[in-house]
C-alpha cells in the first residue's frame, strides 16, 4: 500500500487538536497568572477550530490508515457533540477552579488530549486504535480526577478509578485479543466479516467467540458505568473537583457510547444473539439501582451519579434492541443527557464560592427566590432528567421505549417505564426544595456574567430541545440508515 | 562456517556460565551483572541467527532499561544475605524433589518424537527484519503508533502535574516580610517585679532577641 497525503484530510480534526492541545501547552508556560487568560483563549480557539476542520473536511464514509480510521456520519456527529461539551465544561469550570486556586494549564492541556482519545473512539476502523484511544482517554481521565492535590477525597478518587479503570481496560483487551485470535484481524470491517464466516462455519471456535464477547462486554459496561460495574462511578463524581466531574459525567459519557456503539453495532453485529442477554441484565440491573439508590442520596453529586448509572441501563436498552432505530435512539439519548448533564454540574459551579460547595440537596432550598433564573434552569434539567414533557428527556426516553417495543421486548419497556417513575421521585424532589422550601442560605449568588448567560442559554436549550426534536433526531437516524 | 561454530560455541559456553552464575552467586548485584552478561551472548547468538532486530532490542531493552532499573532496586534495598541462606539444608530436600521432577518432565517432553528439535535456521539474508519490522510499523501500523505516542505524552503531563509541587520545599527568604518586621510584633516586654515588692531591681528588657 501507498500512502497518499490524500489519506490525511479525513483525519484532520485529530491532527488539527493534538497541534493545538500542544500549542495550549506551550502557552500555558509563557502565560501564566492567575486567571490564565492565555491559556483558556487558546483552548476555546483550539476547539472551535476543530469543531470546524471535522465539518468542512468531512468527504463522506472514507476508511483510511490501512483500515485504522474510520470517518462516517457516526464520528461525525459524535466529534461535535464532543467538543462542543468540552467547551461548555471549560466555560464552567475557569471561574470555579480559578477561585479556588485550582485552575493549572494542565486542566486544559489534559482534557484537551482527553478530548483526542475520545475522538479517537469516535472514528476508530480497528480494535487497536479503539483500545489506545481509550487508553489515551482514561489516562487523562485518572490525572484529572486527581487534580485537587489538597484534597483527600479527590486523591482517594483518582487511586480507585485508576485501579478499577486499568482493571476495566485489561478486561476489555483481554476480550480484544480473544476476538483477534479467532478471527485473525483487528480492522472491525474484517472482523465482522471473519465472524461471519466463523459462526456459518460451524467450526469450534464459536465458543472462543462468546468468551471474547462476554470479557468486551464486561470491560464496556465498567466503562460506561452500568451496574453491576458501576462501584466505582459515586465516589468518584463525589470526590473529583466538580469541573471534573462535569468532564467526566458529559463529554466521556459521549466516548463511552461511541465505544459502545463501534463494538457492538460494527464488530459484533453478527453475534448479536451471544450479547442481547447480557445487555438485557444490564441494562435492567442498572436502571434499578441507579433509580432506588438515588433516593436515599442527600449529595447532589452523588444523586447524580446514581442517575447517571440508571440513564446508562436506558442507552444500553437501544443498544440492545441491535436495530439502526435503537442505536440512533440510544445516541439521541446520549447526547440530550450530555446536554442536560453539563447544565447540572454547571448548577452546582455557579452555586458554589470559596470554602462552600453547593454540593448538598439542602443547598438548593428556595433557591428560585434568591434567583428565579437559576431555580427555572433547575427545574428544566430536573424534568428533563425525569422524562417529563416537554423537555428533551421526555423524547429521548420515548424514542428508546419505541425501539424497544417494535423489536418485542414489551416487558422490557414495562420495567424503564416503572424505575423511571421511582427515578421521578429524587428528581422532583430537587424542584420541591427549590420552590417550595424557605430560604436557608441567603449568602448571595456570585458568577461572572458570561456563566450564568451560557447557564440559561443551556437550560433553555434543553426545553427548546424539546420542543423541537426533529432535527437531531434526524441526525441520529441519518446516521444508521446505512444498517 | 568454522568461525561460526567456532563463534556459537564460545557464546555459548559463556551464556551457560552467565547463567549458572547468576543463580549461584552468593551476592546480588554480582547475580544481575552475570545476567546482563547473559544477555549479551544471547543477543550475540541471535545475531548470528540474522535476527539482528531481536538482539539489538535485548541489548537496549533489557540490557539499557530493565537490568539498569534492577540493579538501581537491588542496590538501593538493604539485603539481608544471612536471612536469605536461612534454614538452606532444611529447604534442601524439597528442592532437590522439585528439581527432580522438572528435568524429569523436561525431558520427558523433549524426547516426544513430533518435537523433533532441528537446529533453527538463520532467517534468508534477502529479508531484513529490522526493515520488515519498520514496514509494518509505520505503514500498515503508523496511526495506532502515533496514539502510541500521544499516550506517552499524556502519561509525561499526567505525572509532572500529579508530583511538582512548586518550589514549597526550598526555603527562601522574603525581603519584604523582613523588612516590615516590628519590634513589637516580636519582643514582649514583661514585668517580673514582684506585684507587692518596694525592691525595685533591674528590671528585663530582654534586648538580646
């Protein structure tokens, strides 16, 4: 094979970002101060840029790099919505870190290169280049996590997810090379191909087969956090700084299902029948206790967290469906939570100030009379979250019980439509205590003014969302039209 | 073709000796140093195999990096050589028993007919491995290479900004904070005279601070 430097445009936005992370790097050094003007500019021009190069040198369905990247409408969609979050959570996190003295250039360097390996995921054409961009992922992950040095709880965090993450990813590898054995290649369209043959074959190495699959299973579901893998996912949005959990509870989730989506959609298609079970366990097993456990929280990051584990069962239920309407409903739902997500943690930043962190549901008693701005955004992310029209959530939820309906897995909706209603009761609680309750804490609410327009702007953005689906749904149709 | 044997033999006989030295050995940095020497005739053989990459790469994997790193451990961990030796004619016959029974299996499975052992050939000088290897590395492979690379740099940035914390360790001095120092804040003149004395005596001013 040759190379043509045609091979480099479809690859561009990844070679465009790691210029740029390097540049911020270089920056940071030569800008330092307290605010890092310098460094926050470069990073917001770095993602804007390439957030424009994925657009404009985006040529259609291309595999390039022997097979080892993979550009199509998937990637694509999966890229924006990435950066797009990634500079929310920067827009967020600046102020609160910067006043807390926590706001190092390696903040920005390192969720840019986090950044990097999630776009890796989002177009990886082979196992290989899905497991490093992962790796690259994760290890900015566990750095970041670790950030507030002061602090035990962050430091504590940032040992365990390190632990149970390289656990998590030896597991995945381990399934990898199972599957690379069988089938003798790690490009994904080969794969399924050999796959194919291997299961019409009727040879003895289907067996082999399902034990790769039950290890990428099990590494998939650590990652994305669903029960029964999802010990880890409350003590860590708990004790990372929350800018950092905000990185991890939005703009990774979007990794974890670009993951998800390459191994099960692309390269195990065939063997859809050996991971429907699995799924179905749990994808069940997370909506429950993620719904059940989150009542009894009293953290706001904590109940988040559980949350975020029981809308993981509901992605994992379109994933499961194996159809092109369950994958894109599961997208769809992945990128609405993201949104949502990123206005909730970006709640708890704004609410906070120096030595108070406004990480407890007591909180945000009365917190629409100290400001009815703040206290509508709550109540639209909270609704949404819970699924009640007519906010994103509502639809995002819809689509994925349509999926799972059409493909007769009728007692499956029965149950996500019961845990959403349990889940219901935490989330309206939350609008209780805003609305209803008296005011504990009438200390006023300082931000800058720019967090708190991107704040509104991204709880309206949420109903508007709502209101309006279509398009995005499209998006995410268009997207597995092809399947 | 006679050197060749002649080479084979001498490294070898050397790698033989390396290796029984590093197992009999009584000290251990001497252990590691009689490994390195092993290695080194291993790669020598290799070579002579027209596996130049594979020995290159022993020489500055193992060699360079692994042993270098082993021996800055044993160096730097205080061995206790009289504990170690402990109760040796105790554990001897144990031993002996599982030594017995590996050279036992050994070769019993050596002398299984299909294991017929051919002396390896040396790979044809047509095909260059280290070239292969770079084929196969930065053509078909360059992308995941490149990630690798990336990660590598990940894990620099992820480690400085966990462990450099500042200069909080050095002591230094502040000019200003000397120079705005007050007699007052430093000195605490106090009374010692009896509250009831008429002996008024010298009284402390403490001015030596």
């Amino acid at each position: 094979m040759e190379f043509s430097t045609q091979e480099l445009i479809p690859v561009l936005p990844e070679i465009t970002l790691l210029v740029m992370a390097s540049v911020v790097l270089l920056v940071d050094l030569f800008a330092p101060g307290k605010e890092r003007v310098g460094t926050y500019t470069t990073s917001m021009l770095a993602l804007a840029l390439t957030a424009l190069v994925s657009v404009y040198s985006y040529q259609g369905e291309q595999l390039v790099f022997a097979g080892h990247h993979q550009s199509d409408g998937l990637s694509l969609v999966l890229k924006l919505a990435m950066v797009i979050a990634v500079a929310v959570v920067f827009l967020y996190g600046r102020g609160y870190l910067a006043v807390r003295g926590l706001l190092n250039g390696e903040f920005f360097t390192l969720s840019l290169f986090g950044l990097l390996g999630m776009m890796i995921i989002a177009s990886a054409g082979s196992l290989l280049s899905l497991y490093l961009g992962l790796e690259t992922l994760s290890l900015s992950l566990y750095a970041l996590v670790g950030f507030d040095r002061r602090s035990v709880a962050s430091s504590e965090a940032a040992i365990k997810y390190f632990i149970l993450g390289a656990l998590a990813s030896g597991v995945l590898l381990y399934g990898i090379s199972i599957l690379y054995g069988v089938t003798g290649t790690i490009q994904t369209a080969a794969m399924q191909m050999e796959i194919q043959a291997v299961l019409t074959s009727a040879g003895q190495y289907q067996m082999l087969l399902g034990l790769g699959v039950v290890f990428v299973v099990v590494g998939a579901a650590f990652k994305l956090g669903a029960a029964p893998f999802h010990m880890w996912l409350p003590d860590i949005y708990e004790g990372s700084p929350t800018a950092v959990t905000n990185y991890l509870g939005t703009a990774s989730k979007l990794a974890a299902i670009a993951l998800v989506l390459r191994l099960f959609a692309d390269v195990l298609q065939p063997l859809i029948h050996q991971w429907q079970p699995m799924l179905m366990l749990l994808a069940v097993a997370s909506l429950a206790v993620g719904n059940i456990i989150a009542i009894a929280q009293t953290n706001f990051k904590r109940m988040l967290a559980y949350s975020a584990i029981s809308h993981m069962g509901f992605v994992l239920l379109g994933v499961l469906v194996g159809t092109g309407a369950g994958y894109s409903a599961s997208l769809f739902y992945m990128i609405t939570y993201a949104i949502t997500g990123l206005a909730a943690f970006g709640l708890i930043m704004l609410l906070s100030r120096l030595g108070f962190e406004a990480e407890n549901l007591v909180d945000f008693k009365g917190l629409a009379q100290r400001s009815p701005l703040m206290g509508l955004v709550v109540l639209l992310v909270m609704f949404s979250m819970a699924g009640v029209p007519p906010t994103v959530g509502f639809f995002a939820k819809l689509a994925v019980i349509d999926a799972v309906i059409e493909q007769g897995f009728a007692w499956i909706a029965v149950v996500a439509v019961l845990f959403s209603v349990i889940g219901a009761f935490y989330y309206l609680r939350v609008v209780k205590l805003v609305f209803f309750d008296g005011v504990e804490d009438p200390s006023p609410l300082v931000s800058s003014w720019d967090e708190r327009f991107v704040l509104v702007l991204n709880g309206l953005f949420v109903l508007v969302l709502g209101l309006f689906p279509g398009k995005l749904l499209e998006i995410c149709n268009q997207v597995f039209t092809g399947l | 073709m006679l050197t060749e044997k002649i080479l084979f033999y001498v490294f070898a006989a050397i790698l033989i000796f390396a290796a029984s030295m590093v197992v009999t050995v009584r000290h251990s940095v001497r252990a590691a140093l009689f490994l390195v020497l092993a290695f080194f005739t291993a790669a020598g053989l290799w070579l002579m195999l027209h596996a130049e990459f594979l020995a290159i790469v022993l020489v500055l994997v193992y060699v360079g990096a692994v042993m270098v790193l082993f021996l800055f451990v044993v160096m730097s961990v205080d061995l206790d050589q009289g504990r170690l030796r402990e109760g040796f004619g105790r554990h001897m016959p144990v031993g002996l028993l599982v030594a017995g029974v590996v050279i036992a299996e050994m070769v019993s499975i050596l002398s299984i007919d299909q294991l017929a052992i051919v002396a390896p050939e040396s790979a044809t000088v047509a095909v260059n491995n280290v070239e292969a290897v770079g084929q196969l590395l930065y053509r078909q492979y360059i992308y995941p290479v490149e990630i690798a690379s990336v990660i590598l740099l990940v894990g620099i940035i992820a480690a400085i900004s966990m462990t450099l914390r500042g200069r909080r360790q050095s002591r230094y001095i502040a000019p200003a904070e000397q120079l705005a120092a007050n007699k007052r804040d430093r000195l605490r003149v106090v009374d010692l005279r009896e509250p009831a004395s008429t002996d008024s005596s010298a009284e402390s001013k403490g001015d030596d601070n």
